[in-house]
C-alpha cells in the first residue's frame, strides 16, 4: 500500500473518466469535467468514492450531458459522489463555504476544455489568497469543533485517520493555509501525511470498505497487512503519526493567528522583536525563545525554565530552541542533562512546568518530539504512546499522565506540599504496560525517579506511597460500607498520616477528572469526600491517642405515610448533576432490595451507582441515575404489582447471551460485621435485581449496598447479614456466592 498504488487507482479512475466523457460526446471548449477533494488531489484509496465535478460557462449548451456522464462510470461499480455547477456557481460556492474552498485548492481537469479548469483554479485560489485573513478564523473555528468531536488520532481509543486531530484532514487544512501565502509549514507534514494515506490504504483492505476508523479488531490484520512486528506496533507506528502530524499543526495554527493578529504585511523581512523574560530567554511572537547572547550551555536548567515559562504562558517552546537545548544545553557527558541528584532550581522548575495548566499540554508535546523528555526523564518511554486496557479513557496512557497534572493544577492549594502531588500526578501510572499490577509495579520506579529528582528520603516513601495507592480512595468510596469502621481503617493504615491522605484525595480527583467525566461525578465526588473526612477523623484521634470516633450516619426523614403503613413505600425523584436521584424508603424486609431494582429496571432507569442502609426498622436506599422523566407514582404502581405477584420481573429481565463470566467474591477483609459479597458483571439492564433476587431467596439481608457503573462493567458490593446471627457463616456465604453467580450466567 505505497504511493504507488493510489497513483495508479488515480491514473485508472482518470481513464474512467475521460472515456466516459468522450463516448457521451462531451465537447471540447466551454465545458469541463473536473476531480475535487481526495480525488482531485491523486489520493485514492482503494474504496474511495470519486468525487467529480462536470463545469460549465453559463452559456454552454450541455444537451444532457450531465444526466448521461455518470451511467457509464456506475457500470463499472465506481462509487460517484457528483455534481454539475457553472463557473460561477463553483466560485461563489467557494466564497461561501470554506470547506469546499479547501476542496476546490487541489481541483484537478480531468476531460474537456483544461483552460475552464484553469480559469476555475485561478479564481478559487485568487479569492482564497485575497479573503485569507478573514478566512482563517473560520477554518480555524471549523478545525477546533471537529477535533472536540472526534479527539486525537494520537490518543483516542478508536482513532479516526481522516477526521481526528492529527489526522488526514489536518493535512488537507495545513495545505490550505500554506496557500494562503500568509503562513509555511515544514515539508515533513508531507512525509507523514503520505504515511497516514498508506495507513488508509491498508485499512481499507482489511475492513473490506470505506472506513476511517480503527477499531480494535482491526489492529491485528492492519500490522500484517503493513508489515509491522504486531498489533501493538501498529498502535504505536499509527499513534505517532498522529502526534507528529499535530504538533506541527498546532505550531502552523499558533503561527497562523500570530499572522492575522499583527498589523503588517505578509512577508515582512525584519527580524521578530525579542521581549525578554529574564534568565536568557525572550518571548518572540508567542514563542518562547533563547536571547540573542544566551549559552545554551551555561545553565543545565535552561530547558526546563524555557518550557515552565512557556507553559506557564500559554506560549509555544519554540521546537528550534528546545532541540538546541538537548543538542548544547549541558556541559555534562551526553545522557546527563542535568547533574544527579538535580539541584533544587531544577526539581523547582519541573514542578512549575507541571502546575502550569493546559499550557503543558503542548510544551509537553514539543519536549517529546525534539527528544528532550528522554532525556528528562526516561522512564517516559514505558508508558509512551501505550494504549489503556480499560474502555472507560479516553486517551492513552501518556497522555492521561499528562491530563492528570493538568487536573492537578487547580487542586494545589489544597495541600501543603504541591510539589509532591505535581510528580505523583507524573508518575501515577508509571508501572503500566508490564504484568505486575501497575500501582505495585510503579511504586519502586516512583521513588527511583524521586531520587534522582533530589527529593528527601520520607519524601520519596510519600510519592511512592501516593502512586502505590492512588486507587484506594475511589476503589474504597464505591464499593465499601463507610459506616464500617473497617472501611476507614483500612484507609488510614494504607496513607499513615493525615498530609498523605489530603495528597491521596487531590490525586484521586486529579486520575478521575482526567480518565472520563463519568469517572468524576458529583455522586462519585460525594462518596470520595464522606470516605475522606471519616479517615481524616480517624488518623487525627490516633495522632491525639483518642478513642476512633464512631461514623455518623445521616439520618434521612421517613415520610409520614411509611411510618403509618409498614407495606408503603416512598419514591422521590431529585435533580442531580447531569442525571437525577432516586431516593426509595420503606419498612426494611428480606427481598426490599430486589423489589426495588426490579422496578428500577422495568422502569429504564439506568443505575450509575446506589448506596443502601438500613435505618432502625426501615430501609433506605439512594440511587444515582442517569436520567429523571420518570414519574414516581407510576414508580409506586409498579413496585405494587412486582411486590403482590402480579407482575414478574424475572421473566422480563433475563441475563443477555454471551456475556462475559460474572466475578463473585467474598471479601473476608473488609468487614468484621458482615459478610461482604463483591460482584462484578457485564452491566445489563436487570443485573442489581438478579443478584438482589438470588440474596432473597436464600433469606439473607442485605444490611448495605455500594453500586457502581463505569463503562461497561458493574462493580456492586453487598453488605450481607442472617437477620439475627450477623455475618453469614462460611458455608452460607459460599452459597451466597454460587447462587449469585448462577443468577448471572443463567
């Protein structure tokens, strides 16, 4: 799949075409038929469709021609994507809109009168050079919204190779603007633009039709068919194409508005103005840059000063000035960029750089692709360009490290030491990409980098720490009871102290805001915060050698008609977040629970997590839900009929085929009060009532619930108890387990 396969697929369908138009008698002079977009600019790939434009002078007399040209080229089996327009018309089109502007740049004569195509591209080019500065906003707010719609080649679980930031339209717009006059672009955009077109090629191929997207199943055969080692390979050849086709777009971009923004002719030859910004660097049209007497040399810590400020900024690291750095930005032997362990500038300025804000995000990029990260810190070559197993990001591996200190900027004024939560939020996942479970695996790494960083022994242990356990909290919050004083015990041995655990708590938010936004939820951010304070109170009586303080459970009012009518049941339906909240009370019973997912699910609602307790002698249950249009009286009437018999759940709200095999455990560990059963199921509508279901029948209370959802995988917690012995015997949790699992595969 090279450039000589689409040359010849273009030389063939260009055949196509001017037979067609010469056996339908397309004449000479006035009329032209012409090749747009993909098409006009040679790039087939194998199931592209053609796009072909039929141009005319106004008062040329077609005489059907454009009803009968397309016959003979949908005989052969092309796929055609048409039109027949005036001069005129294409030209005011092109004013019009400028994404057929951008279309009509690489238009290319196919048959008939080559001056009409001529005339044609000069027209649309005069106009697209003439109206540039007013042009370019537009293209630019084009180009913004289509890459927050479909995310980064680079990065997103299912690249997109035509639409996504990085990918093959980038190129197409960073052709428009270099013909705008107004703005150049390294000739390496072709060099990975015509890599990307063989990437197309082959996936093309492999899926059998016109797609763009890769998904997972198509890695395999994609590397096979290109001739790379494996499916990970490919990931990564493909990804940083991607990454380097968008860092040289968001440089073009940067310089692009610095054009339009600045009074001034194009091409304007006197030297850029130099505002200094102290410590031998200067800011030059948005870019930060060395001064004119600086010695790369002088100061190791020049490198990571020019990208602080410049992230600092929102300014470019201007890519010359970095690689200058790496190439003579240290008298130390080469592999040592700065002394170890580093100095406290050093360690100071890296810090800075990771605060910084979303201005890291593209110095970051710019520190990787002129090598300076390597350098920095090479243990970044682990986790670089590395896919997640989960479903639930949304970027690789590296760049969610990256996301991750961006997140943790605005939450550093909450601790007391930043500098330690900006190289957690480095490192966290460090330990990815081998079999040992990352936080494990990332621990030992962590505090090896730290030291090399220069940080003090007990600050090592702390960052370790912090990466050993940075799931703790979320993990903990939804799955297990908080009113249990095992639950935040457990946490308090794990962090030791109380600046540890506010650490843990920024780092927590910092990993969840930058994984998915259904990772961070109010809900989510609710029970993070409960678990947070109770640990908080707990590690401050053992360092005052008080009594641990007994948790508080709120108390939620029962409503008047529960009190009255042990057989009632309140349904009440609040806002929250992005969803809403069910907030069911009734007289706690063996089987409440099941009644009420049942009704939950029969109803739609789809559950994205749930707390239930039990309160004297009755039941309350909260559930966080991802919509609210549902009336809480048909809620009632359902519960009704489920509760009497007249309506049975089990028949509608059967285990779908297939499924993946549901994981069911009892956690001796977490509690001494309870027996406490971990299930973890493909999410289906029905799931919490078959597992509620299977519990009742064998007449065991559910003293308490924790249910979450994230993706596609439910991760629930039941708190189980006999109604008069406490924690189930070890023979009846495992039937509790079997019967679960039984009611999950069906």
């Amino acid at each position: 799949m090279t450039a000589t396969g689409r040359r010849e697929r273009t030389a063939a369908a260009d055949a196509l075409c001017a037979k067609a138009y010469d056996v339908e008698g397309g004449p000479e002079t006035g009329v032209a038929l012409v090749a747009v977009g993909g098409y006009g600019r040679g790039e087939l790939a194998p199931y592209s469709d053609l796009d072909v434009v039929l141009v005319h002078d106004p008062e040329a007399d077609l005489g059907g021609l454009g009803e009968r040209l397309w016959y003979p080229l949908w005989d052969t089996g092309a796929r055609v994507d048409h039109a027949v327009r005036t001069l005129p018309e294409m030209v005011e089109q092109a004013a019009a809109d400028v994404r057929v502007a951008l279309g009509l740049l690489d238009v290319r004569h196919l048959a008939g009168d080559p001056n009409l195509t001529l005339r044609l591209r000069a027209a649309v080019l005069g106009d697209w050079r003439r109206s540039a500065r007013d042009r370019i906003p537009e293209l630019r707010e084009l180009t913004r919204r289509r890459h927050a719609s479909v995310g980064e080649l680079g990065h997103a679980a299912v690249p997109d190779l035509k639409e996504a930031e990085g990918g093959l339209r980038d190129a197409v717009v960073l052709a428009g603007l270099v013909a705008t006059w107004l703005v150049d672009v390294p000739p390496e955009v072709q060099r990975v633009r015509g890599r990307l077109l063989d990437v197309r090629d082959a996936l093309h191929e492999v899926a059998g039709r016109g797609s763009d997207r890769i998904t997972p199943e198509l890695w395999g055969p994609l590397a096979e068919t290109l001739e790379w080692p494996d499916e990970a390979a490919a990931q990564r050849r493909v990804r940083e194409l991607g990454r380097r086709l968008t860092h040289l777009s968001r440089l073009a971009w940067r310089r692009a508005g610095g054009v339009i923004d600045r009074p001034g002719r194009a091409g304007d030859v006197r030297g850029p103005a130099l505002e200094p910004i102290g410590h031998g660097l200067a800011l030059s049209r948005g870019e930060v840059v060395l001064g004119r007497r600086t010695r790369p040399d002088a100061d190791p810590t020049l490198l990571l000063r020019a990208a602080a400020e410049a992230a600092e900024r929102d300014a470019v690291l201007a890519p010359a000035t970095a690689a200058r750095l790496v190439r003579e930005g240290s008298p130390l032997p080469e592999g040592s960029p700065l002394p170890e362990p580093w100095p406290p500038e050093a360690r100071q300025l890296l810090v800075r750089l990771l605060v910084a804000g979303p201005g890291l995000r593209e110095v970051w990029s710019t520190l990787e692709e002129t090598g300076a990260l390597a350098r920095i810190l090479p243990e970044w070559d682990r986790i670089r360009l590395l896919p997640h197993a989960s479903v639930i990001h949304r970027y690789t591996v590296d760049r969610h490290v990256v996301e991750t200190c961006v997140e943790a900027g605005p939450l550093i004024r909450r601790v007391a030491r930043p500098d330690l939560l900006a190289v957690a939020a480095l490192l966290h996942d460090i330990g990815k990409g081998g079999l040992v479970e990352h936080s494990v695996a990332g621990e030992p790494i962590a505090c090896e980098v730290a030291a090399r960083m220069g940080f003090s022994p007990e600050d090592r242990v702390t960052i370790g720490l912090l990466v050993r356990h940075h799931l703790l909290l979320a993990r903990v919050a939804s799955s297990r009871d908080p009113d249990d004083p095992a639950t935040a015990a457990g946490i308090a041995d794990a962090v030791g102290s109380r600046e540890a655990l506010a650490l843990l708590r920024a780092l927590t938010e910092a990993d969840a805001r930058a994984t998915a936004p259904q990772a961070w939820t109010a809900w989510r951010a609710g029970l993070v915060d409960a678990l947070t304070a109770r640990t908080d109170a707990l590690l401050a009586a053992r360092e005052a050698g008080s009594p641990a303080p007994r948790p508080v459970q709120a108390d939620i009012p029962v409503p008047a008609e529960v009190v009255a009518d042990p057989a009632a049941v309140s349904f009440r339906i609040e806002p929250s977040g992005d969803g809403g909240r069910v907030v069911v009370v009734a007289t706690d019973r063996v089987g409440l629970l099941a009644d009420v997912t049942a009704v939950l699910a029969l109803s739609r609602l789809s559950v994205r997590g749930a707390r239930a307790w039990s309160q004297a002698e009755h039941a309350v249950s909260v559930w966080d839900v991802s919509d609210v249009e549902v009336d809480p009286a048909v809620l009632r009437q359902r519960y009704d009929a489920v509760r009497s018999g007249r309506l049975d759940p089990s028949a509608r709200l059967r285990p779908g085929p297939g499924g993946p095999a549901a994981s069911v455990a009892v956690r001796p560990e977490a509690s001494t009060r309870a027996t406490v059963l971990e299930v973890r199921a493909g999410d289906h509508r029905g799931v919490l009532h078959q597992v509620c279901a299977a519990l009742a029948g064998l007449g065991i209370s559910v003293r308490s619930a924790h249910i979450d959802t994230l993706g596609p995988q439910a991760v629930d917690v039941f708190y189980l108890q006999e109604e008069a012995a406490g924690a189930l015997s070890e023979p009846r949790g495992a039937a509790a387990a079997h019967a679960v699992r039984a009611a999950l595969t069906g």
